[in-house]
C-alpha cells in the first residue's frame, strides 16, 4: 500500500503555518500573565538543550567520554571560564579518554 508523499508535504505545511500563525491571530495584545510570560522567556533555552544534550553523549565513541566533558564542561562554565576555554577543555576531555583510557 503507497501513500501520497504529497499528503505528507501538505499536512507538515498546514501544521508549521498553524503554529506560527495562531498565536498571532489569538493573541493581539501583550500578555499580562507572569506565569506565561516566564513559561514562554525560557522556552528556546530548553529546546536548546533538550536537542543538544543527547548530542553530546551520542557524538563520542563511548557515552563515558561525552559524560565527562559533559562535567567538564559544566565545571569550567561554573568557574567563569569562557566559551572558547570551555569548548577546549570538553574537546581535551574527550580526547584523552578516547585516546588514552578507552
């Protein structure tokens, strides 16, 4: 049994366009509500992070080493260490487990 791919296409536009265009027809003026203005502040940083975080431990050859840099990484961002310092110490980390321990 084949299905239409056209029918496919057609229903993901009709649901991106909704979810785009909702909002702007059902909401016309600012929102008050302290609850939904906090909810909808961190929305992109948890989409961020959900999307990245299995990244992280699947991008290795062992999820040891993701795990590591993973603290690693969490460690160095808590002690103010910059972006930069911070992504070259997860990339240390990973490369001496894989290489050394692993």
């Amino acid at each position: 049994m084949t299905r239409n791919p056209y029918l496919y296409i057609l229903v993901m536009a009709a649901v991106s366009y909704g979810i785009r265009a909702l909002p702007l027809t059902l909401l016309r003026r600012q929102i008050s509500s302290r609850f939904l203005q906090s909810f909808l502040y961190y929305v992109p940083y948890v989409t961020l992070a959900v999307m990245t975080f299995p990244a992280i431990l699947e991008a290795t050859q062992s999820p040891i080493s993701g795990g590591a840099a993973l603290i690693a990484g969490i460690l160095a961002a808590w002690f103010g260490w910059s972006l930069f310092r911070v992504a070259v110490s997860c990339c240390a980390v990973v490369l001496l487990l894989e290489t050394l321990v692993l």
